[in-house]
C-alpha cells in the first residue's frame, strides 16, 4: 500500500531549480528571468489547486511559501481522487434511492402492478394525447369474483396470494404496449393503448381464460377464481374518467349476467 | 484556565448536522446524524482544533466513533483531513482508531466506509448497527 502522505518526498527537479536561480551565472541569455517565471507561475498553481480543496479556503492572495510544490500537489491531486470517487458513491446510493421511492409511489407493494395513482396520470397523458393527436384507447375494469368469499372461508393471505395470482393473470394477458394496474381492493384496470374493440375483447377473452386457470393451494384444496370485466373504448370528446364510468356500467352488466364474462359498453369507436 | 487540558467539545445536532461529543477523559470523539452543514468548515475547524490539542497536551490514545449516514462533498473532504492527521499521530507511534458504524438496512453504506477507510494504516473498523 502506498502511504497517502506524499510529504518529505524530496524532489531533485525543485532543488535543481531554487539551486539554479540562487546562482548568478545561469542568467546568461535572460534564462534566469524565464526560469523565475516559471517557477513563480508552478507555485501559483498548486495554491491555486490547495484552494479549492483545502478546507478553510484560504483567501485569495494568501499564499504559502513555494516548498515542497510536487508533495503538495500530489497531495491535493489524491484527495481530489478520493472525493470524486466518493461523491460519486454518495450520487449512485441517492438515485437507488430515488428510484426505490418512485416505484413505492407508483407500485403496488402487493401485485407489484402500477398503483392508481400513477394509472390515473397516465390516462390524463392519453387524453392528452388522444386530444393532439388523435387516435383511441381502451380501458377494461377487472374484479374478481366472489372475492370476499375467499377472505371469509380461507382468511386474507390466501386472498392476497389469490389477488396476486390474478394480476399475474391479467398481466399476461395483455399486449406488450398495454399498462394495468391495481385500481382497487380487487378491482383492476388496464388501458389498452390504440386498441380497437376486436382487439380488446381479445384481450379480455384470455384475461377471463387465464383467470379461471389459477389454483391457489390451501391445504390440499385448490382455490380457484373467476373474473368479470367491463370493455369501454374511449369516444371523441369523452375524458378517461367518462370511459371509466362506461367501463364500469359494463363490468356491472357482465357481473349481472352471471360473471366470469366480458360486457362490451356503448357503440363501437370507429 | 485551571482544567485547559480536560475540555470536552459538544456539539449538538442539527437537520444539516450530527451530535458531536469529544471526550478528553476517554479519548473518544463521537459524531452521529448527517453532515451537510452549509459551512462545514467553522464545524469541522472545531473538531480538528480539539483532536489537534488532544494530540498534543496528552499521550493517550484516540478513538473516532462515526455513526453518519450521509456526509457532503464538503464533510467527505473535512473527514479525509480528520482521518489525515490520525494517520500523522498513528505514524508518530500514537494508538488511534476509527470506527465506522452504517444502519444495517442500508448496506451499500458500508462500502461508503470501506473506500473512506482505504489507504490508512491505522485500525479502521466497519460495524452494522440493527435498528
């Protein structure tokens, strides 16, 4: 290991020098001037660079006597290495942390699905969208069936475990550029980016399919879940929030209908 | 003044700034909280003005005990100067110590520890404290 303390390291190039200009003769052709210069300019640099990382920020103009230039600034040189290096660190643990924060507030703790909130910004962003641009979205309100029996008969982590089997459910039924999220208690929502009916029920089709499909084992028992969902697709001048409503009148209609089915609401969009 | 050689330093803590307590009897100075005071130098001229006394008036050894979970360029820079000169008093045969305490939740903050401790000769211990 290197000793961090580069002091009492002689350079021969600085005694060489101080030698050079103490002795007369080398003025020769104006070199002395030069050499005095140069050597008036070195020492104003390294105090310079103490400066600006020396801890009491020496005023300007105060300056110390031109010793030990190479240890002083070897010095310097390797605490500025080091804060760099540690700045650095210090950057990289608070944007982990940053991060870790943004999805604690955009995430769902227990799906691991967006939250409502960061759904509702981003269907404010698709109205926005929508309005300059043009084009259409989908949403589909999902909400387990019969969850609360669930709960009741085999006791909330069960129900957990179910709510997260469901998102996974969802999830994957989706196409790549759709988002959902945990809306609710078991309510969940998706939208559909640029999705036209066909695609949609699509969509919703294999959410229902892959829903049925999940087992949750308790005691050598399975539970098992079911899903309704309602199928609204955004119409001109209509805010995601009048969708919603839409949405949500279809997902009560196919609940009414004897769940585990889609509900398509109102005319088609295009 | 009478007791000019037993002066303990305390310093209470602020939002910007951690708790500091400098005991001459036991040799130990103690920092804990965050350090991102907007001048870190009238703070830290305050702990090196006394470890530099310490050192000088008595023999003993020194123990820093850290407890800091986030420190600023500037505290970063304050630190390399505390930890500098236990490295002169260390070369010059003194017993001195540094002990680097990190939240056991965080443990990327022991790397923190790892490269401030790194190049000193003397005793630089890393703990995990459990909350």
């Amino acid at each position: 290991m290197t000793t961090p303390f580069p002091r009492g390291h002689h350079d021969d190039l600085e005694q060489d020098i101080v030698a050079a200009l103490e002795n007369r003769e080398v003025d020769d052709a104006g070199d002395r001037e030069l050499l005095q210069r140069l050597w008036q300019r070195t020492g104003e640099l390294v105090a310079r660079l103490e400066s600006v990382t020396d801890l009491s920020e020496m005023a300007p103009g105060c300056h110390r006597p031109t010793r030990n230039l190479l240890a002083r600034y070897e010095r310097q040189i390797k605490i500025l290495e080091r804060m760099i290096r540690i700045s650095d660190r210090n950057q990289s643990d608070l944007k982990r942390l940053n991060q870790a924060l943004e999805e604690a507030s955009t995430h769902d703790q227990l799906t691991g699905l967006t939250n409502r909130r960061f759904m509702t910004d981003r269907c404010r962003q698709e109205d926005r969208r929508v309005e300059r641009h043009g084009g259409s979205y989908a949403l589909l309100l999902l909400d387990a069936d019969h969850f609360k029996r669930i709960n009741d008969s085999y006791g909330h982590e069960v129900g957990d475990q179910t709510l997260v089997e469901l998102a996974r459910a969802f999830r994957s039924s989706l196409r790549q550029e759709d988002l959902c999220s945990r809306w609710g208690g078991e309510e969940f929502l998706a939208l559909l980016i640029e999705a036209n009916l066909d695609e949609a029920v699509g969509v919703a089709t294999r959410s229902i399919e892959s829903s049925r499909a999940i087992r949750v084992a308790v005691d050598g028992d399975d539970v098992r879940i079911t899903a309704s969902i309602g199928i609204a697709a955004h119409q001109a001048n209509e805010t995601y929030a009048d969708t919603l409503r839409r949405a949500d009148t279809a997902l009560y209609e196919a609940k009414r209908l004897g769940r585990d089915r889609y509900f398509l609401e109102g005319p088609a969009a295009d | 003044m009478a007791n000019q050689h037993v002066q303990n330093l305390t310093i209470e803590s602020s939002q910007s700034s951690p708790s500091v307590i400098a005991d001459w009897e036991r040799g130990v100075i103690m920092m804990r909280g965050e350090s991102y005071p907007e001048n870190s130098f009238s703070l830290y001229e305050k702990i090196l003005d006394w470890l530099a006394s310490y050192l000088e008036a008595s023999p003993r050894s020194l123990q820093l005990d850290l407890e800091l979970n986030y420190l600023n360029t500037s505290s970063v820079r304050a630190m390399i100067e505390l930890f500098d000169n236990l490295q002169t008093a260390a070369e010059n045969g003194r017993e001195v110590s540094v002990i680097w305490r990190y939240d056991a939740r965080n443990p990327r903050a022991v790397e923190l520890g790892k490269e401030l401790g790194e190049d000193y000769t003397f005793p630089f211990t890393i703990l995990a404290i459990d909350p």
